[in-house]
C-alpha cells in the first residue's frame, strides 16, 4: 500500500504562483511514476502531469511551460509548481502513484482545492 498526502493550494489571483507538494509513504520502494490529476466540475479528471522513478516529466497540453513537476527521492515528494495561473486551472488537484504491481494509477491523495480567481 501507498499512501498519498497533498499539501498546498487555496485560493490564489490569476498569474499566481503556488506550489502543491505530495508526501508518499508506505511501500514507496515500488512506485513506478507520480503524478498529478485535477478534475474540475462537471468534467472528467484529467493527468496534468507526471514524473518517473527515474526523473522523465510529461505534462498535458494546456499547463505546459506554466507547470513544473518534480520529485525529490530523499523526502519522498513531488511538487508541482504552478505558474501564470488561469482561471481554467481551478480545480481538486490529486497527488497519484503508479506501482510496479499493476502500472496504473491505483494510489490517490484525498485532493486539494487551488481555486483561482480573475
């Protein structure tokens, strides 16, 4: 088991600059990959980005060259820095982890609102 604990977000002003981190814990030995979702009323969950093992980064779309992902193996986190915020980046943010067990994204924080206004 792997448990996920976010931390960060709130309501911020367009152009905002938060920073959500993730703590993990439990059998971290076997995750694989982190990432982030968000989901936003009324639609689906989305991936915002993610980050390996061994320090590959993917993001969607829509937050590149805004959003960094990154991961520091010794504390066991990953962060997402968030910048130039949007109103369209309001959202529950969900830390995620992916194990070597199943290679999905099985593991999930409890969410964090970043609410941003204009």
């Amino acid at each position: 088991q792997v448990q996920l604990v976010e931390s960060g977000g709130g309501l911020v002003q367009a152009g905002g600059s938060p920073r959500l981190s993730c703590a993990a814990s439990g059998r971290i030995f076997n995750i694989e990959s982190m990432g982030w979702y968000r989901q936003a009323p009324g639609n689906q969950r989305e991936l915002v980005a993610t980050v390996t093992s061994g320090g590959l980064r993917t993001y969607v779309d829509s937050v590149k060259g805004r959003f960094t992902i990154s991961r520091d193996n010794a504390k066991n986190t990953i962060n997402l820095q968030m910048n130039s915020l949007k109103p369209e980046d309001t959202a529950v943010y969900y830390c995620s982890a992916k194990t070597r067990d199943t290679s999905r994204y099985d593991y999930w924080g409890q969410g964090t609102q970043v609410t941003v206004s204009s």
